[in-house]
C-alpha cells in the first residue's frame, strides 16, 4: 500500500446535508481571508461541486432505471428525495458564492 492510495468515502445520501453544510461553512469564511484561506475556499467548493455532480450522475443512474421498468416506490422515495436535496444544496452554493443572497 502506497501513501498515495489513501482516500475517503462520503455517504452523501446519509450524511451529506453534514458533508456539504461543512464545505458551505468553509467556503464562506475563507473566501475573503488571506491567500492561503482563499486556496482553502477553493478546494472546499471543488468538493462540493463534485458531490453535487456525484449526486446528480447518481441521479441518472436512477432514472436510467426507471426508463428500463425496474422501479419501485423506494427507489421513487429515494429518488425524489435526492432531487429535493440537490437543488437545495445547489441554491446554497448559489448564495455561498453570492449569486443569491
């Protein structure tokens, strides 16, 4: 095992209204800061840009599913609420980032 095979998992059904109010958090108190908070600021919404696009291929993958008539009222429940949650999330950025405020 090489250092650089280190990584980590994030749950972003269980836990990611944790994982993105954390990276939220960080974006808007380093963004204004010094040089090194502001490379702080930028990697914590790379990641969060990237759960968001994690999600949303996910979401995909579901939908995929339903066009091939495997679907049930789970996977409806699972997948409207991860819709609901990706564009909360989405409108969260948005305002993080000023676009919304």
């Amino acid at each position: 095992m090489a250092f650089g095979d280190i990584e980590v998992a994030v749950n972003l059904f269980s836990e990611g209204d944790k994982f993105f109010d954390l990276l939220k958090a960080a974006i808007r108190d380093w963004q204004k800061g010094w040089a090194h908070e502001r490379g702080r600021a930028a990697y914590a919404l790379d990641l969060y840009q990237r759960g968001l696009d994690t999600m949303k291929q996910h979401i995909e993958k579901v939908k995929a599913k339903v066009e091939s008539g495997f679907f049930t009222a789970e996977d409806q429940r699972i997948l409207s609420r991860l819709e609901e949650r990706v564009a909360y999330w989405e409108k969260k950025l948005r305002e993080v980032q000023g676009q919304d405020a």
